[in-house]
C-alpha cells in the first residue's frame, strides 16, 4: 500500500505539481489566440442556448440546454464553496482575478474539446450518442492510438466514476451531520437510494434530473450572493479594489504575496471548471444539435457559469464578510463560508449553505456516474458490466458517507486526472487543425446568412464521422 501511495504521489506531483497547470494555461492562451478569440466573439450566443430554439426533434434526444446543464451540474460541486474559500485564504483576494482569467482562456479550450467531441460521436441507437476524448483519439488519430484511449478511459473510471463518487458523499454526510445532527448512515442511505433511482434511467433520466436540480442549485446559490452584496452594497468597490491590487503583489497581507495569488487562483480555476481535462466532452457528445461548433460554444458558456458566478458568488459572501482572515492556516473551507454567511443573514443561513452542498454534490455524483459508465464503453459495451458499475459505485457513495475517513484510501484520484488531462490535452494539440477546419465551417455558414449552421460530414469526407449520427432527422 505505502508503495502505491508513493507511486501515486510521484505521479501527482509530475501532473499537478509543477507540469500540467503551466501546460493548462498556455495551451488556453495558444487556442484563444488562434481562434481569434473565438470564446468572446461568440459570447452573446452563448445565451441562445436557454432559449426554446434549440429543441430535437425526437422528445427522448438530449438537448443542448440539458447537455449544458448536465456539464454545470459536474462542474459546480463542493469545490466552488470549500475550494474557493480555502484559495482566498492561502493566497489572498488576488486568486479570485486570477481564477477569473484562467475562466476566460478555459473557455476557449472547453469550445474546441467539446466541439471535437460532437464531431467524431458514434449514435449508440434510439437517439443517443456517445463521445469525448476517447473517441476523438480512436476515430480523429486513427486506430494506432486506440491504446492512449484506453489509458484515457481507465484514468476517467477511476478518477471520476470511483473516487470523486465518495469523495462526493462524504462531504454532504459532513456538511449534513454537521448543520442539522443527521447521522451519516440516514444521509447515506437516502443519497444512495436516490442516486440509485436517477443513474438507473441512464443518461436521459440524469439529463432530466439535472434540468431541475442544476438552475434551482444555481438561481438559489446566486440570490445568496446577490443579497450579501445588496446588504454591503458600498463596500463592494473596496472588495473589488482588493481583488485587483492584491493580484499583483499590492496588498502584502498573504505570505507569497503575487505568486501565491496566482497558483492558488489558476488552481481553484483549473479544478473547477475542468476546462481541459476530458471530462465535460463526454456530455456535450450527448446532446442532438444541428453543427458541432454549438455544443462548443454551448459547453464554453459552462465554464463561464462554473467560475465566473458561482465561484464569484463565494469569494463576493467570504470577502465582504468579517469571517475573512488573511494567511489562515488549516482553513476548513465550508466552514469559513458558513460563517461568512452567518455575518450576512444570520445562523439560519448555515441551512441554506447545507442545502445548496447537498444539490452541488447530488448534481456532481450523477454527472462522474454518466463519465464512469462512458468510460466502461470503451473497454466494454456488456450491459452487465454496466450494472455491476452502477452498483459499485452506490456502495462507494454510501460507504463514502457513513466512513469520515474512507476517502483517504482514493489516492489515486486526482493524479490519474492528471493523467487523463495530459492525454486529453495531447490529443486536442493534434486535432487542433481539425476543429479550426470545422469553426470555419460554421462560421462560413453564418457569413452567408444562415442563422442556425448545419454540419454536413461530405464536406469533412477525410474524418472518420458517424454519418447517423448527423443525420437531419434528429433535429427540428
């Protein structure tokens, strides 16, 4: 066991480190300068997604909206309360700017990756389609590389659909026995059960599941923020004044001052909004639209919603409260942002802030499932295989929850999606001709006055697309 906690810890400090987030950021700026800050130009459309135009033409497809709110619902999970408030702590205001930027240039490599995703997806029949890195490796690289998919799948099985799982379960039993008493066997059980009842519908049943949890999650966490500004609304161009200045080096408050403003942002950043690391490409390869490059920005637009205003919300509740202490040291990050809620609203609040982890978790366990399961597609398609996931993974959740110190035997999770982040990122480096090739596509489409581009793979006849997949039939 020590030898593999050490392996593990080689390769995370390989991946994590020092390695991948250099790599996360530059690769960011690279695809936002190429594109011609394609992230921006395409922002106002970004919205066009919530609205009723983009439905499928089958009532059982995914769509746009759902794959969208699938995406946020992993992506907003207990980081955006504990980790946020843990990087402000460590380095200081400055990391909420330099969270913000890595936000900015990650949407731009979220809108290539997905869009790689909805190019090369397979229909897995009835509607549904499959996809992410996996297959954009096998069928964008060639057969040659099959095994760098299978490494990609084993790293987003074990990573995501096993050890984020618990990890998930142990902080709502946490944050639940915590503010309310509930025993963590009660909180087990009823979050095992219920996840039970939504994984087994497979991924149209989490696709309507997280329409309604993830805006309820979302509208609810951001009227708590919007209020405590309300409340200080005179403070809040001091709190932004901090922000800025303590960026870059300003305000010497933070033992590292500059440097650890940014490690910690680019970090909260990267781990929040997983622009990058593979993960969201599984689901924007769900969704039925009518040209790739609209999941894409669709899927940009999630990353903007992960960091810009939810992560936003927490640092705006911890910097305009009382509770703020800079350089704490051993900060419990749930518990620095429920008491910066008790300053704003008083103690009930610390039930809200309960509430608002168990949706952020519950979202983020069915969405690693759905990773998990489209990770088993790529070793095996065994509908048994399945079931047997399903099941593990249930046990994992409760177990996560009953025993408080059961998730410290998942050590392998974060480096193995360090791992998983290198291949996925080595992947869209080699593609990045090929999905430029289809941006130019959909914005030629757009000069010539359509509206609403349609993908038609004749005019890729050299990749290796799924015609089903693409046929008109699947949309309106």
């Amino acid at each position: 066991m020590e030898f593999l906690k050490s392996f593990f810890g080689y390769i995370d400090s390989l991946t994590w480190g020092w390695a991948l987030i250099p790599i996360l950021v530059v690769f960011g700026v690279f695809i936002t300068i190429m594109s011609g800050l394609v992230q921006f130009r395409y922002f106002i459309r970004m919205f066009s997604v919530l609205s009723g135009k983009n439905q499928t033409a089958d009532p059982n497809a995914i769509s746009a909206r759902e794959a969208l709110l699938v995406s946020v619902g992993g992506r907003v999970g207990g980081g955006n309360i504990a980790g946020v408030a843990v990087a402000i702590s460590v380095g200081g205001p400055g990391a909420v700017f330099w969270m913000w930027c890595i936000a900015l240039v990650g949407m731009a490599t979220s809108l290539v990756e997905c869009t790689l995703a909805q190019v090369f997806k397979r229909s897995a029949g009835e509607s549904i389609f499959r996809g992410g890195p996996a297959d954009y490796i096998r069928h964008g690289l060639g057969k040659e590389y099959n095994w760098l998919a299978v490494v990609y799948a084993i790293c987003l099985l074990a990573a995501f659909g096993l050890g984020f799982n618990a990890f998930q379960g142990n902080t709502v039993a946490g944050a639940v026995e915590g503010s309310l008493g509930v025993s963590r066997y009660v909180t087990g059980t009823i979050l095992t059960i219920v996840t039970a009842l939504v994984i087994f519908g497979g991924i149209r049943r989490i696709a309507k599941a997280a329409d309604v949890i993830v805006p309820v999650m979302a509208l609810g966490y951001l009227a708590l923020a919007i209020g405590a500004i309300l409340i200080n609304i005179t403070e809040v161009p001091g709190v932004i004044s901090r922000i800025v200045s303590a960026a870059f080096g300003y305000e010497p408050a933070i033992a590292g001052g500059m440097g650890a403003a940014i490690a910690q942002g680019l970090r909260r950043g990267l781990f929040s909004n997983e622009a990058g690391l593979g993960s969201a490409p599984n689901v924007a390869a769900t969704a039925t639209v009518r040209h790739p490059m609209s999941q894409g920005i669709t899927q940009s637009f999630s990353v903007f919603i992960d960091t810009i205003v939810i992560c936003s919300c927490t640092a705006f509740i911890i910097l305009l409260s009382d509770s703020y202490v800079a350089g704490a040291e051993g900060i419990d990050g749930v518990v620095l942002t429920q008491h910066a809620l008790a300053d704003h609203y008083g103690e009930w609040s610390r039930y809200g802030l309960t509430a608002a982890i168990l949706l952020f978790a519950f979202s983020s366990i069915i969405y690693n499932v759905y990773l998990g399961e489209n990770a088993l597609a790529v070793v095996t398609r065994s509908k048994e295989a399945v079931l047997v996931l399903r099941a593990v993974i249930l046990g994992l959740v409760f177990l996560g929850a009953v025993a408080p110190n059961a998730t410290s035997v998942f050590f392998f999770s974060d480096p193995l999606m360090g791992v998983l982040a290198l291949v996925n990122l080595v992947a869209i480096l080699m593609l990045f001709p090929t999905a430029m090739r289809v941006v130019r596509d959909y914005e030629r489409q757009l000069r010539s006055g359509v509206d609403r581009p349609v993908f038609d793979p004749a005019t890729f006849p050299d990749l290796d697309i799924d015609r089903e997949a693409w046929d008109a039939r699947h949309w309106k």
